[in-house]
C-alpha cells in the first residue's frame, strides 16, 4: 500500500498538521495545540539534534580510518569544498539572474512598503546584532574557530559541527598511523557505535509522521498567534517576491543538481535520487533546519543513494554548515528586491558585490531555522542597501526559510552523489524506497 511508505506518511502528517493548525487557530484551540501537541514536534526535532554529534564522529572517525592514505582524504576534501563553493555561485547567479528580470520590487505598491517598514522596525535590531558581531570577527577566524580547546565543549552544540568534523579527521588520522591491532580494534568500535545510531536513526524516523504533524500544527500557531490572515494577506503582497525566490529555487535544483546528477550517474534515474532522498527534503522542509536534517540526509544518501560512508560521513556535515544554496540564493534575490523596493538602483559591480558576499554569508550561515536572515543582513551592508529594508521580507520569511532549506538539503545529498561517483565510491543502493 503506497500510503505504508515512510515519505508518504510525512506528507500525510505534513498537510494534516497544516490542516489541524488552521482549524485550531479558528476554533481558539490555540493555547491546547500550543501546550499539548507542539512540544511532541519540539521532541522530535531534539531527538534528531540530539544523535547528529555522535553520529557524524563515529561514521567520519570509521570512514577516515578505514582509508589507508591520508592523500584520498585531502584529495576529497578539496573536491567536496570546490564543488560546494561552484554550486552556490550558481545559485546566487540564478537569483540573481531571476529577480533582475522579475523585477518583483517594482510591483511592490507604496503604502505596503510603508506599512512593513512601521510594522518591523523593532524586529530588525536583534538581527543587525547579530550580523554586526559577524562582521566585526577577523579574517581568518572561520579557521580559528575549526579547532576546538575542548573537544567535550565542542561536542556540546550543534552549532560546531565543523570543530567536530575536525576532530573526527584528527582521530581518524591517528589511528591510521597508529594501525596494528589496536588500530584495527578502534575502527571496529567506531563502526559497531555508527552502526547503532543508524538503527536509532531509523527508530526516530518511525516517529517522523506524528513528529512532522506536530511541528506543522505549532509553526501554524505561532503564525496565527501573530495574526494568520496578516501572514497570509503579506504573502500574497509579496507574492512577486516570494514566486520570484521559488521560480530560482526550482531552476537551481532542475539544472545544477540535475545535471550534475545526470551527468555523474551511469544507471540510476534522476527519478530515484528525488525518491531516495525525499524523506529528508520533506524533513528539511518542516523543521527548517540543515543541522536537525543531517541524519537522516546522511542515511538516506547511504543506504538509498548507494554512497560509500567513507564520503557521505565526510561531504555531508561539511555540507550542512558551509553548503547553503538554497540560502545563497535567496539572499540574492530579497537583497536585490529590497533594493528595487526602495527605489535603489544597483550597479553591475553591487551585483556582483551580491554574488561574493552572499557566497560568504551562506558559508558563514548555521544550519538553523532563520539563519539565512541574519546573514543577509551583511549582504546588504555590502551593497550599502539600509538593513532596515528587511523589514519588507521578514513577515513571510519562514515559509520561504522551509523552501531554501530544502534545496540546502538537496544540494548536500547530490554534491555527495558527484563525489562519491568520482571517487569510485558508489555502491548499490540497499533500499528501494
Ligand atoms: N534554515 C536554513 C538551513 O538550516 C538556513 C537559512 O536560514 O537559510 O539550512
């Protein structure tokens, strides 16, 4: 029965709990849906964040220590970063490309503008905040900060995935040169701890459903808490805006990662690698966030998309903090539709200032909800366009933050895909669905 498939039970779980917030929000079962059903999604969310540490050190210390030479590692490692890095200028080419034709900051009528700019002017301090904090860190900190003092501090949060990628590779490359029995023998628990929180991994999922019903029927809410027909009556006034960003979106995933996926695949279907990771698009939609996704991101791309660990336990990580097209574009293109709504003009050398400083933002983003938003902010600077301006793009910025993180999510998975390929690194998928 196709309704007894995981992804489908997701989608199902999605749109009834759409269906359940709308009809709790107009019923007044706001304060019963907030107390009784949303703590279930936070739960689930938890649980995901809760194995993404552990798992990324057991299957990247298993994975670096099973290759014999240090040279593959640097070599992949190179490869993955070059990629990521050519597959966000695209995206931010491709927003670009999108909104200067659109042109949907035209349309945007006078009174709207006036209307957002009173209603979230206080909002957008926290966010300039944070982005200012950004901006005043030096150069070579994103380096500095990849090495952790203590490694049980690192492991503490999410948000330092990259200092425990760094210390997973030092582990690994130090029982490769230990090797010997010992060596052998550290491998093997590693890979036995790996193999657990897969299992766990797929425990979690059986909950996915009711997990993703929850977090639906709490994000409607919220939203509604704010006013759901406000959010509803902002979306369609900056419907221009928010088609522009899908139409981007959509283009990116149709031909960069089709493509590449094409072109890199000798017998799997363009069909299949939607189907196998589809799972943890739906999940990247409904928790908007890289970093809660990754495990599943990461079991799916093994066991459905037939990538070796050595290169899923390394490509994706690294993916979920530094890879964010999906993010990339859309700071691209709200940068350039607040410009045009401001009646600012850009100049070809700011575009291109856009497509530099939103690569960077992307990278510098964290794989968390409203992440994206913060660091447009510096886009913004950049271009001299007053950060004030998000003000315009800040009501509906949740609903397109579930969009951009789906293509962040997909763009992870199909960079692992290119990689794996290139390394010799596929196997046969083991699931089908
Ligand atoms: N929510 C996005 C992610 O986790 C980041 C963003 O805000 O764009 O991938």
């Amino acid at each position: 029965m196709w309704y007894k498939k995981l992804h489908w039970q997701i989608v199902i779980g999605l749109i009834l709990g759409l269906i359940y917030g709308l009809i709790s929000s107009v019923t007044g079962l706001n304060d019963f849906t907030t107390e009784f059903i949303k703590p279930f999604g936070t739960i689930f969310i938890t649980l995901l964040k809760l194995i993404a540490v552990p798992l990324v050190l057991a299957s990247l210390v298993a994975g670096v220590a099973s290759l014999n030479d240090t040279t593959k590692l640097s070599r992949m490692g190179g490869k993955t970063v070059l990629i990521y890095l050519c597959t966000t200028i695209f995206a931010v080419t491709i927003g670009l490309l999108a909104v200067n034709l659109i042109k949907p900051g035209n349309s945007l009528p006078e009174q709207t503008r006036i209307d957002l700019q009173a209603q979230y002017s206080g909002a957008i301090e926290s966010r300039s905040e944070s982005a200012q904090e950004v901006m005043n860190r030096g150069k070579l900190d994103i380096l500095v900060d990849l090495v952790p003092e203590n490694f049980f501090a690192a492991a503490t949060e999410n948000a330092n995935m990259l200092q425990i990628v760094f210390v997973a590779i030092l582990l690994g490359i130090g029982i490769i040169y230990m090797g010997g029995e010992k060596g052998a023998f550290l491998v093997k628990v590693f890979d036995s701890f790996n193999d657990v929180i897969i299992v766990i991994v797929d425990l979690i999922m059986k909950t996915a459903p009711y997990g993703v019903f929850a977090l639906m029927a709490g994000l409607i809410v919220d939203l509604a808490g704010d006013d759901l027909g406000k959010a509803i009556a902002l979306l369609v006034a900056l419907g221009n805006y928010s088609i522009t960003l899908l139409i981007a979106l959509i283009l990116h995933v149709l031909l960069v990662y089709s493509s590449m996926f094409k072109f890199f695949s000798k017998n799997m279907k363009l069909s299949t690698f939607f189907k196998a990771i589809r799972p943890a698009m739906l999940l990247g939609f409904s928790t908007s966030s890289s970093s809660a996704t990754l495990p599943v991101t990461m079991e799916r791309v093994e066991k459905n998309l037939g990538v070796d660990e050595e290169v899923s336990s390394f490509v994706l990580p690294v993916g979920a903090t530094i890879n964010m097209d999906g993010t990339s574009c859309y700071q691209a293109v709200a940068a350039v539709f607040i410009a045009q709504a401001l009646g600012l003009d850009l100049t070809l050398a700011q575009q291109l200032m856009i497509v530099l400083t939103a690569t960077a933002a992307s990278i510098g983003a964290a794989g968390v909800p409203g992440a994206g938003i913060v660091m447009l902010v510096v886009v913004l600077e950049s271009i001299q366009v007053p950060a004030a301006g998000i003000a315009l793009i800040l009501g509906v910025d949740r609903i397109l933050d579930m969009c951009r993180t789906t293509v962040n999510i997909t763009g992870d998975a199909a960079v692992s895909y290119v990689v794996a390929a290139t390394e010799g690194k596929l196997h046969e998928p083991e699931l089908e669905d």
